[in-house]
C-alpha cells in the first residue's frame, strides 16, 4: 500500500488502516507524518470549536442584554445551546478550560462585530471588552439585563 496515495485519495480507507496497524502493533508501517498532522489537527479543531461557540455565546448575550425588547426563544435557545457546546467540549477535552478566558478576550471584538451588524446599533454601544465574567458566561441562570 502506498500511505501517500492512499492519505491523498481516501482518507477514510487511510484511517482505518493506519488504525488497525496501530491496533496489531504493526508501527513501522505506520504512515507516522501524516498521523502526526492529523493529531495535531484534531487539537486545532477542538480549539477553534470552542472559540466559536464562545464568540456566539457572546454575540447572543450582547442582543439579549442590548436589545431587550426583542429577546425570544431563538436567542435563549442559542445561548443555551452554546452553553452546552462549551461545556460537552470541556468535558471531553479538559486541558481547554484554561481556553475560556483566551477565547472569551479574543472573540469578543467578533461579537460585538456581529452584534453591531445584526442589531444596527452602534460600536459605542457595546462595551470595548466582555462585561461578562467567565464564571458567568457558562451559568445556565445567567440572563444580563
């Protein structure tokens, strides 16, 4: 088997044989680079994952507070839902959690972004950083008024 075709031509069929050559203690035939990308890739995934369901968490809260008269299901829904996404990602990954608070400085200008297009209000609307605490972010009783 050449991994080089095989890895360039079908993943799946790549994976699954460099797993059951991991699983027979076959390693020195293991395609060992591209099993290195691949790992770190997945590190990388779940990174971005929780920066994205960080920055939505903070675009949905920056509405309910900012905008209080059209608050609904849908953003209590998608806070909610971003909620649980963090905190399943944490739980399966937990060297993340330090991530929160880097997550929480970095895709807060996005938010606020989004936010300001989504609701038309203006920049100097919104806070210049998160005015939400980390703590309080993942509370399912936090609701900012």
């Amino acid at each position: 088997m050449n991994t080089q075709a095989d890895y360039d031509r079908d993943f799946y069929a790549w994976a699954l044989h460099n797993a059951q050559l991991l699983s027979t203690g076959r390693f020195n035939e293991i395609d060992i680079e591209h099993l290195v990308e691949e790992l770190e890739d997945v590190g990388k995934s779940e990174r971005r994952a929780l920066e994205s369901h960080i920055r939505n968490l903070l675009l949905h809260l920056l509405k309910w507070q900012y905008q209080p008269h059209l608050r609904g299901s849908s953003w209590r829904q998608s806070i909610r839902n971003a909620r649980i996404a963090v905190e399943k990602i944490v739980k399966d990954s937990p060297s993340l959690r330090p991530v929160i608070a880097l997550a929480v400085a970095d895709e807060y200008k996005n938010a606020k972004a989004d936010a300001i297009d989504e609701t038309g209000l203006r920049d100097d609307v919104f806070p210049s950083s998160s005015p939400y605490a980390e703590a309080d972010l993942l509370r399912d009783d936090f609701w900012p008024e």
